[in-house]
C-alpha cells in the first residue's frame, strides 16, 4: 500500500507539514523562553533601581556601620515577588550578608549559603553585572534560577557592596511546556489534517495517473478507442493531451502496419513461389502455404532449421549465416518436383544479419520446356539434317557420273523429290504449328456436318486400308448433327488420326470407326488392334517430334508434328482429343467437338 504514489504524496506532506511545525514551534518557544528571560531580568533589575532610589543608606561609603538599619530597610520597604530573593552582600573579606529577604542568611557569609553563587560574587567584586541561570534543587525537585549580582560603588568609585538577586524560573519553563504541548497537540491535528487533505490531494494527481494507466492497459490489449478526459490546463491536463495524441498516432501507425503487413501476408500467400524467413537462432519467423507445402512443414515451432537449411544448401548454417552477407541460389529436387531456392540475409535495425530469408521457386515446368526447347532444337535439326544427307549424297553421286545410267539417275532424283518434299512439308508443318500456338491461324469456321465430312475422308483413304487387306468398319451417325469448325482442319484431324490407325494397324487389321452425340458433344472413336500405346507415353504423344519408336517411326515416313498440329487444330475450336491404349492390344482416339443445337442453329 505505501508503495504507491498516493501514499508517497501523502507521506511527503506529512513529513514537510511536521518539519514546518517543528521549525515554527522551536522558534515559538525559543522567542517565548527569551522574551520571558528578558522580562524577569527587567524586572529584576528594576528591582535593584528601586532599592537604590528608595534609600540614600546604599548610596553611603558605611555600609558596614549602617548594616542594621539596611537589614531593617530591605525588610520593611522592599517588595518582590514570591520566586524572588533578595540578597546585600558588604564588600569585605567574609562577605556578609547584612541584609536579605531570607531573613535566616542574615550575617552570613554569602560564601556559606548555597542559594548564592560565589563565582558571581568574585565576578561581580570587578566592577560588573554578573548574570546565571543554574540548576538547584529545591526539596528534591531540580530548577532553574535566575541570579544576579549588581554591583554598587559609592562616590569615589570602589565597590561598597552588591546587590544579589535570584528569582526561580519554574513558572517561566511551565508556561514553556504549556506551549510546547499547545504546539505538539498542534502539530498532531495539522498532521490529522494534512493526512486528510493530502489523500484528496494526492488523489487529484495520482487519479488522473491511474486513468493514464487503466488506458495504456487497455491500449496494449489492442484497444485504441479510449480517451483521456482532459480536466484541466496544468501539466497532468498537458499530459492527459499527449496520451491522446499518442494513442491516435499509434492507432494510426499500428493500422498502417497492420495494412502494410496483410498486404504482405496476402501477397505471400497467393505467391506461386514459397517463402520462408528464420531468425538466427534456426526458428521460423514466417512461412506461406506454398512453403509449407513444399517443404511439408506441420509445425512451424517443431522445425530445425539448421537440419532443413542443409537439405538446402549443404554449406549452410546459422552459425555460418551470422558471420557473413552469404547469399547464393541452388536448384533442388523435392518429391520429383524441381525448384530453384533462393536465400539472402536481412538486416534488422542496427544494420546487423537478422535472419535469412527464402525464395522457392517451381521451375518444374519451366525445364521440362527448356528441355523440351532442347529437344525439339535437336529433333529439328535431325529431321532437316536426314534429308539434307540424303540429297546432298544423292547429288554427288549424280555429279560423278551417275547422270550417264538414266535408270539409276531417275531413281536417284526420285529420292531427292521426295527428301525435298518431306523437307517442304517439314517446314511447312513447322511455319503452320508456330503459327497456331501464336494464335495467328486464319480459320475459316463455318457450320458443317461432321458425319458428311468424316465419310468424304474414310473414301479418300480407301486404298491404303484395303492395300493392308485392314478391315474397317463405320455404320455412320445416326443423328443430323452440325458443328461449327473449320473444315480444312476437321479433315486434317480426320485424316492424321485415321491414317495413323492404319499406318500402326498390321495387314488384315481391324479398324473401328464410329460417331455419336454425347452431352450436347459430337463424339468420333477410331479404334484398332495396332501396336498399342504403352501408358507412360500417352500425353507425349501430341508434343512436336514425339516418337515412341523413332526408328520404326520415320520408316513409316511423317514428319513427327501431325498430332502436335491435330492437338492445336481441336484447342482453337474448343474441341478435345482423347487417347487410350494398351500395348499389343491396340489404341482407341477420341475426338469431342461441341455441337451446335438445333434451335441455336435456327436464330
């Protein structure tokens, strides 16, 4: 309790209103002790000047032969009070006493009487006012006495004796206690006082303290909406205005870093790359979905961050991390999926390494196109290389002299027309496949019956299944169907799917061709019993120069971009092709055109 600032406010009052009545009671009694001294010795020497003046015996040089009529005078004429004592002691050796109101010390030495002092006595034998205030005892009880031993010279100036006066003082130190103990009971009801007022006071100031308190409790919890009531313009009103202020500053900070923050959080975790920040001593300050995904991370506190940084990087540890402005990229593999980590220190603020932070990024698909870019570089340069060959050995050998055998230069140019051609409908395939994944491909899109059209391409590729003595079976569509499609590329998609059927369908094969409408889709299946499709190669099939067997391939002639050019053909019109095939069992093409509805047709 007397911890707190009230009860400090409190106490120091006390102690400043104690101190000031102590200072103003010591200097009250201290002038009231004085001023009753002066006042007794006032009147004690007034005293002595009424003898003087009262008598011309005193003023005589015979004080010894007067003495009697001196004891008589000093007992009839002279009046003092009851704490007074009168004593007239004769200049000689003895000292004597020849007159007093103890009448009992009458003819005594004053050196015999304990009432009077006899080192003021000698004192006073000088020539001077002698004064003292020691303590007596009286009857068992210690007071203090006020003596005084004033000379009296006669004419010529030498000293005839002295007047000697004492006067107890208890009435003096009673009213001194008395004032004392008025001043204590004083000082106890200011203190009384002072307590009561200082609680109000102190609460005035610790009050408004408290509030500020009760606020910045509240503020921390998060809650900025409290105001200080201002109450006054001192300093605590002064005070009561800056928390406010502050409190709206730091409201508006705290929601800028707040705003700044989700930003960032947002930002983080609809990235398609994972990152994750560590603190030096390996505990994750910070992870996105996308890291915890890649990284599998369950709980963030339960990581070792030093054991996952050398999955990374080998050569990294925190320890090492604090020392250096480290930063590097690796490429990793994780769980078949390729990524490229990059990590840099950050810095807090007194510019020293806080932490480190990284940056996952999937490149899985972007080297499967590098690699892809690679091989399709390598395939192109392969198919233009074999003709190129070709020609060129088949031109010199004609320029050495084959040209005299018509028959073996017919046979030879034969070749080189038809190495040309490939070459031609390689570049052309090419030109037309680029311009396809560009979107730069004129279709002429016109509404068409696809069974009419499939028909027209099955009697143009008559000979070549009957040349295998193949077996191809097509009941045609059941339904009037139309779909919107450009017609040249519906036919290349026929014939390039058909023809392959064949071309992998062995003699006295069987092909199955059939159509149907499927969930407002135009369906074609092209079934055989070919060579089959083993499973891991049926989606690399569409890519540019795919061979399953490129050897058995290339006998087959082709130039290895057809399904490539069929697959974009379907995309541009919304269409899909579907494959599904077992090896040695055959393979089965789907194509799914969207057909347009009759009613739709009519408007």
């Amino acid at each position: 309790m007397f911890r707190s600032i009230r009860w400090r406010f409190i106490i120091i009052y006390l102690l400043l209103v104690f101190l000031a009545m102590s200072i103003v009671g010591f200097f009250i009694t201290d002038q009231l002790e004085k001023i009753q001294l002066e006042s007794i010795t006032q009147s004690m020497r007034s005293h002595v000047f009424s003898i003087l003046a009262s008598s011309t015996l005193l003023q005589d040089d015979d004080w010894e032969g007067n003495k009697e009529e001196i004891s008589e005078l000093i007992d009839k004429n002279v009046q003092i009070g009851y704490d007074e004592n009168l004593y007239i002691v004769l200049n000689t050796d003895e000292k004597p006493i020849i007159g007093s109101t103890v009448s009992s010390v009458v003819s005594l030495s004053a050196y015999e009487t304990r009432r009077i002092n006899n080192l003021l006595i000698l004192e006073a034998m000088r020539g001077e006012v002698v004064e003292a205030i020691p303590i007596e005892n009286f009857d068992g009880t210690e007071s203090k006495v006020k003596h005084m031993a004033y000379p009296v010279k006669n004419e010529n100036g030498n000293i005839e004796g002295i007047i000697y006066l004492t006067y107890r003082l208890d009435s003096v130190y009673e009213t001194m206690d008395n004032a004392t103990k008025m001043l204590t009971r004083a000082t106890l009801l200011a203190l009384a006082i002072t307590i009561v007022l200082g609680f109000f006071l102190a609460k005035s100031i610790t009050g408004p303290i408290k509030e500020l308190t009760m606020k910045a409790k509240e503020m921390s919890k998060g809650n900025f909406e409290e105001v200080v009531e201002v109450k006054s313009n001192d300093e605590l009103g002064q005070l009561a205005m800056m928390f406010n202020y502050l409190t709206m500053e730091l409201k508006k900070n705290i929601s800028q870093v707040y705003q700044e923050k989700s930003k960032m959080e947002t930002t983080f975790n609809y990235m398609a790359d994972g990152v994750i920040t560590f603190d030096l001593d390996g505990n994750i300050i910070y992870a996105n979905p996308v890291a915890k995904k890649i990284m599998d991370i369950q709980d963030e506190k339960n990581i070792d961050g030093d054991q996952l940084l050398s999955e990374i990087d080998y050569q990294l540890s925190f320890g090492f991390l604090k020392e250096s402005n480290y930063t590097n990229n690796v490429i990793v593999n994780i769980n078949d999926y390729i990524y490229k980590i990059n990590y840099a220190p950050f810095k807090n603020e007194i510019e020293e390494v806080g932490g480190v932070i990284f940056v996952i990024q999937d490149i899985t698909e972007q080297q499967k196109l590098e690699n892809m870019r690679k091989e399709f570089v390598a395939n192109v340069s392969h198919e233009l290389k074999t003709p190129i060959t070709t020609i060129k050995s088949y031109t010199e050998t004609l320029l050495e002299g084959a040209l005299d055998n018509q028959e073996t230069a017919k046979y030879f140019l034969n070749v080189i027309n038809n190495e040309s051609d490939r070459m031609s409908r390689l570049v052309s395939d090419l030109l037309r496949l680029s311009r396809m994944e560009y979107n730069q491909a004129d279709w002429n899109k016109i509404y068409l019956n696809p069974c009419e059209l499939l028909t027209e391409t099955l009697e143009k590729l008559k000979l070549r299944w009957e040349t295998k003595r193949q077996k191809l079976e097509y009941e045609g569509c059941k339904d009037d169907i139309t779909v919107l499609f450009d017609k040249d590329g519906l036919e290349q998609i026929y014939q390039n799917i058909i023809g392959n059927a064949i071309k992998y369908t062995p003699e006295e094969g069987k092909i199955d061709v059939s159509c149907d409408l499927v969930d407002n889709c135009f369906v074609i299946k092209i079934k055989d019993n070919g060579i089959g499709i083993p499973e891991e190669y049926q989606e690399r099939i569409f890519e540019r120069f795919y061979r399953i067997d490129k050897a058995r391939s290339r006998d087959f002639g082709g130039t290895g971009l057809g399904l490539a050019i069929v697959k974009h053909i379907a995309e541009a019109h919304d269409s899909k092709i579907e494959v599904d095939s077992t090896p040695n069992d055959g393979t089965e093409f789907r194509i799914v055109i969207p057909a347009i509805i009759r009613g739709e047709l009519d408007v």
